[in-house]
C-alpha cells in the first residue's frame, strides 16, 4: 500500500491515512450570523464518508469585525459551540475528524459585511475590497488574542479534533508578518522579530490554551506573490518558530487578497506550483507538512509522497468536484475522477457573492441534503438532441436513474473551441470525464445533429442544441474579412492586424488567444468598461494579459460600419485586415416546436437561455432528474 494511505500522527492525533480537506469558504453557513446549517453539515459528511482523514470546514471568524464574508462560521459567542459541535458529530459520523481554522480577517474584511470598521496592522486599504482599515491599537490587538484563546476553547468544548490558527493569505496575523501591510513603528513593525511578534504571542496563547488537549498547526502562505511582501525565506523561519513553540503541524498555502489567485488558484496557475517550497520545508521541521494549492492530478500527488515533498496532501476544489477522490486514486480509478479544473465559477465566484459553492462540473455540490439521484419512474424513451456538456450531463443523469437514452451530437463542439484558449485547457478535464461515462453507460451515441426534417421514434426530446453568435447588425457584417470568434478558437485563421468587436469573456480570451500567437489586435467594446462577468480570481489576470499583448482598448465604442479596409468606430477608421464578431449568444431552441406537437420536451442549457457551462450542467441533472 502507498504511504499516502498509511496512518499518521499529528501530536496526539491520529489520522486514518495522509488526506485532509482543506479549508477553504463554502458559503454555506447561516447568512449573518455564522450559524450551522443543514446544508453544510450534508455537504461535509458526504466527503466525509469517501475517506477523507480530517475535514477542515473553513476558516472560523473569532470576532464580529474579522469575519470576512456573510456565509462564514462563527465563533465568538459562546452559543455559537453548539452549532459547531452539530457540524462536529455530523463529520465524526460519517468517519471523519474535523480541525477548526480560527482566524480574524484583518485589513480583508469589509465594513459592506461586517457593519465595523476593519482593524489591520496599518491603515491600508486591500486591494480587491477597497475597505478602510484602521491602524489596531495595542489595546484591540490584546482583544483580539483573548478571542483567539477562547476560540481555541471553545473549538475543543465543540469536539474539533484539531486546532489550525490561521497564518496565511493576508488576514490579521499574516498581515502582521508581511511588509507589504505593516509599516508600524512600534514593538509590532519594522524587523522580521517584531512583524511576527504578535502573530507568535497569539499562536503560543492558543497552545497554551489547548495544552495538549488538541494538537495546533498553523497554516501560512509560502510566499506573498506580491513584490513587498512575505516571501518564503521569511516564511522557513515562521516555520521553524512555530516548531518550537509547539505547533504539531504546519499546511502550506500561497497568496493574499492582493495576489488572490495564488490564495485561490485559477487554470492558469501551474499544478502543484508550491511543491518545491513543501519539498524544502521537510526538510527544515519534524513535523507533518501539508501541502495544498491546485493539487488535482492524481499521478501529481501520488509523486509527491513517492518523493517526500510533503507528509499530508490537502484537497479543497478538488473534493467538491469529486467527494469520492480519494477511494478513486487508492483504487487507481484515474478514469472514473471528475476533477476540478479550476474555473472558479461555482464555488469562489458564487461565494464572494454571499452565496453557496456550487461546482461546473458537480451539479450536486453544496446541494447534498435536497439533490439526491431519483430512480426512474417510467418506461420512457428519451432522446437528447445536443451533446455539449447539458446535452451530456442530462443523458448521464437519465442513464444513472436506470432511463434507455439516446443522445445526438458531436461531444466536442464548443467546449474544444472553449478549451483552445491559452490557459483554458482544463476544460477538456470535464469533456473527457462526460464522455468517459457516456461510454461507459448505456447510452446510444449518434453523431448527427437532429434537423427539423427527421423524426424521432421516442417519448420525451431534451433539447439542447446551444446557443448561436450573435451578427449584429452592422454594414459590412458579411464581408470577406469578417469571422466569428468561436470559429477562430476552433483554428480558423487570421493574420495582420485584428478587431475583436465585443469584450466579454469570449472577445477577451480571444484578443489572449490572438496575441499569444503574436497577432495585433484592438478590442472594441460598445459599454464603458470591459470584461464583465469575468470572476475576482481571473480579472486581473486578463488584464495583465491584455496588456503584455499590447491589445488596444476602446471602451463606450460605436461601430458604425465594416470596410475592406477596417472597422468605422465613433466615426473614425480603425484599418485592420480581418474582423472577430465576439457579441454574445442567443438560445438555439428551433427545434423545440417541430418536437413539442408529438413529445414531452424539455429544453435546457443554452438552448433555453445562453449562459455558463456551471448553469447548463445544474440544469441538466434538475431537469433530468424530475422526468
């Protein structure tokens, strides 16, 4: 058996084998007050019960001010004990333990949220809230510790098996430790010894608290990724510290709210990216490392025990995507893994919109207590016309509750054309895994898309057919010169100097996509500003992209006409030689008529409404799961 598999120790607790999920927000406690719901103790259990060592639910605000979103766990009240130790015994039963990452959000909280003024070791804004913090004073940081110790209290009078305080992504003790947020000039800012004085004091006072009871880890990015900040250097000797007050543990993260996509890593950061950070670590502490950030590759994290870089694997996205991972790698069912490819879309997106974590590519998640597989209830035949990813998602979950079904369509249509974008290419995880199952189960695969002209010999017709592009209408739309973007990033070619019209998600990966090749281009958008809809985690980076590929932006822009020679905008020549529609979808649902006099229809995804692939999936396993 793999090491990964074996017990381990972690002070005085075992773990069953070197898998935890890791903390990370879900959205899904009591909207305001930090309550345990119903909701959260069902989606824990159910990754519970597939193995997992030890759950940890999220990081555990100690104090009204430092909680950092509205769905968040709470801890300081003492009526808040009760309702984590419902959350406790409901991990413990489904064969878990459970650790509490208590932590106070600092200069990342937001006055929108919490009603108070954020308290920071200095008067600096975060970057992604624009919040006003102020400077906590000695007597608030006293404050503060107290709540610490008695979180660690009352996390243990709850039943948690494990205590992590939280020394990373930019919250309250991180932005201590960091040059990039503290530039006091008291005992507690300045040299390495003082930005981390007070992050130790709390950490010692916590384990003075536990006295053995529990053990304590501290979780702490390996580096700040911003320029001024906390790098790993720095962070070894954290480490090294925190052994020697007594810590049991140690899990390594990455990032801040100022570079948030190394908190929370979308497709364009490298798989495993702090691993040589946890391999280096080892080998400076005696005590279990964890190591985390994007770590969905099952051959990556059976090398990572295979070559020591680290003693505990966590996985957060990648449990929700697939609660039952683990058995899977232990069983080498590499196949049958429904991977997290990192989108954001359902869990971080929704979450910083006060809402729950939901999954593109697990239309159950976050939905564990009310979203159960329904076995079929007729003998109905059904037919689905349409196999892009509702198509597919809505034939599997008929297949599963036992229906005969037939889908028509080409399975790789426009989640290629999605996937081709630079950086995008985990989209093929999830086409890969649909189409792993579909073949799997018994599903009759025709490759034709259905026309008005043919007849179906079956009782219910699923309908989803997609979405078309957009042709505005513009003079010029049907020249020579003129492609839609969807066929460019399935590899029609293009050359010279390029205007993408519309700055949405598509025009934008576009004008990526372009430039990565080296192609000019000018990005036209009718609103005053662009990329809209695109998730805190991937904006800045598009923009970033956008400007290393020197895209030209033009913003409140009227296109007036298509020439040979260019694009008309605001009555002013653009010369280019050839021209990208990027102006949206609308719904493809032709179809639904020809079918509706003779079938029970249903039309989903796209074809109902053009959205997100995270929309079309969880409306594929509703509808089909009613039928």
């Amino acid at each position: 058996m793999s090491k990964m598999f074996e017990p381990i120790k972690i002070g005085n607790l075992e773990l069953k084998n070197r898998f935890i999920m890791a903390p990370m927000e879900n959205g899904m406690a009591g909207l305001g007050t930090g309550d345990c719901t119903d909701r959260i103790i069902a989606f824990f259990q159910e990754r519970a019960k597939h193995d997992v060592s030890m759950i940890m639910p999220g990081s555990i605000g100690v104090s009204p001010e430092g909680r950092g979103l509205p769905t968040q766990l709470s801890l300081y009240e003492e009526r808040h004990v009760a309702e984590h130790k419902r959350l406790v015994d409901g991990i413990h039963a489904a064969g878990a333990k459970a650790g509490a990452q208590i932590y106070h959000a600092g200069r990342q909280a937001s006055e929108a949220i919490t009603g108070c003024t954020p308290l920071a070791p200095s008067a600096m804004p975060c970057s992604l809230l624009g919040n006003h913090p102020e400077e906590i004073t000695l007597e608030q940081m006293e404050e503060i510790k107290q709540k610490f110790i008695k979180a660690t209290r009352w996390s243990i009078e709850a039943g948690y098996d494990l205590v992590e305080v939280h020394f990373a992504h930019g919250y309250l003790l991180h932005s201590f430790m960091s040059t990039h947020s503290n530039f006091r000039t008291d005992e507690y800012g300045g040299s390495f010894e003082n930005r981390i004085r007070y992050p130790m004091e709390v950490l010692e006072a916590c384990i003075k608290e536990a006295n053995g009871e529990v053990p304590i880890q501290i979780r702490v990015s390996v580096d700040e990724y911003v320029a001024d900040g906390m790098h790993y250097d720095e962070v070894e000797q954290v480490c090294i510290l925190a052994e020697k007050a007594g810590v049991s543990s140690i899990s390594l993260s990455a990032g801040c709210y100022d570079a948030v996509d190394y908190a929370i890593q979308p497709m364009y950061v490298p798989q495993g990216f702090i691993l040589p950070y946890a391999k280096q670590l080892v080998k400076k502490v005696n005590v279990p490392v964890i190591v985390a950030a994007r770590l969905n590759n099952a051959k990556m994290i059976e090398n990572i025990f295979d070559e020591g870089m680290a003693d505990i694997v966590a996985i957060g996205r990648g449990l929700i995507a697939d609660p039952a991972i683990i058995e899977k790698i232990q069983n080498k069912d590499y196949d049958n893994i429904r991977y997290c490819i990192a989108c954001n879309q359902g869990c971080i997106d929704r979450v910083l919109g006060g809402m729950p974590a939901h999954c593109m590519v697990n239309p159950v998640a976050g939905e564990e207590a009310t979203r159960q597989l329904k076995p079929k209830t007729s003998d109905k035949t059904i037919s689905v016309i349409g196999a892009g990813p509702a198509g597919m998602q809505a034939a599997l979950t008929l297949s599963q509750r036992g229906y005969d079904v037939t889908l028509y369509g080409n399975m790789d249509g426009k989640m290629s054309a999605v996937a081709t974008a630079p950086e995008k290419d985990t989209f093929n995880l999830f086409k890969n895994y649909l189409k792993n199952q579909i073949a799997k189960a018994n599903i009759q695969v025709i490759d034709k898309m259905i026309t008005p002209e043919d007849t179906l010999d079956t009782d219910v017709v699923i309908i989803a057919t997609g979405s078309n592009p957009i042709i505005p209408n513009i003079e010029g739309v049907n020249n020579d010169n003129v492609v839609i973007a969807e066929d460019v990033l399935n590899g029609k070619e293009v050359a010279g100097n390029v205007v993408v019209i519309g700055a949405g998600l598509v025009g934008t990966e576009t004008c990526k996509y372009l430039g990565n090749k080296g192609i000019q281009c000018t990005l036209v958008e009718m609103k005053d500003s662009i990329a809209d809809g695109i998730g805190a985690t991937f904006v800045g980076h598009m923009f970033d992209k956008l400007a290393e590929y020197n895209v030209k932006v033009m913003t409140s822009a009227t296109v007036n006409k298509i020439t040979d020679e260019g694009v008309i905008v605001n009555d002013a020549l653009i010369p280019c030689d050839s021209v990208v529609l990027a102006c949206g979808y609308k719904a493809n649902n032709a179809l639904q008529d020809t079918f509706s006099k003779d079938h029970e229809v249903y039309v989903i995804g796209d074809a109902k409404q053009a959205r997100r692939i995270l929309d079309a999936t969880e409306e594929a396993y509703l509808i089909a799961n009613e039928i």
